[in-house]
C-alpha cells in the first residue's frame, strides 16, 4: 500500500519478498499442501544464468516504504491461494 502513495521516481523497482531463504521443492510443498493437489514437475537441466540460491534484499523496501513483512510464507500461502481460489471461481 505505501508504494501507491510514494513520492520517488514513477518506475522505481522494490523487492518485496520476506528475507528467508526458501528452496524451490520446499515452496512447490507447501503450494502442494495449500492446494491438496500434487505438482507436475517437469524438471529440466540448469539453464544458463540459473543460480543455485538466492534472497531477497528489502532494504530499500524497509527504507522507503517503511516495509516490514510479519507474516510468514507458511502462513501467508494458504491465506493467499484461499483468497485467489475463491476469486477464480
């Protein structure tokens, strides 16, 4: 919501992740768990660029938005994927 009001340049890039680190198989678990479905996985070799770990940096976020996450992906996924399902339908 603060990214609406705010005051910096018109094309200004925010990373709004949380700061923990979450591994792909574990994050296609927990959509699996939320969704009660099971993924197709169609796993293919690295690509060139790929990187084996990443984490968001919300530093500028904090700064300039006042951002500050307090809701956990284990907690945040279910609500959203309720949320979504429910507009989908």
């Amino acid at each position: 919501m603060a990214a609406l009001t705010y005051n910096g340049p018109w094309f200004d890039i925010f990373n709004l992740g949380e700061s923990e680190t979450v591994q792909l198989k574990d994050l296609i678990e927990k959509i699996e768990k939320a969704l009660g479905q099971k993924a197709k996985i169609n796993q293919l070799p690295e690509q060139p660029g790929d990187v084996p770990l990443t984490c968001a940096d919300i530093s500028k976020a904090r700064k300039l938005l006042g951002y500050n996450p307090t809701t956990q992906l284990s907690e945040g996924l279910p609500r959203f994927i309720e949320w979504f399902m429910q507009r989908a339908s």
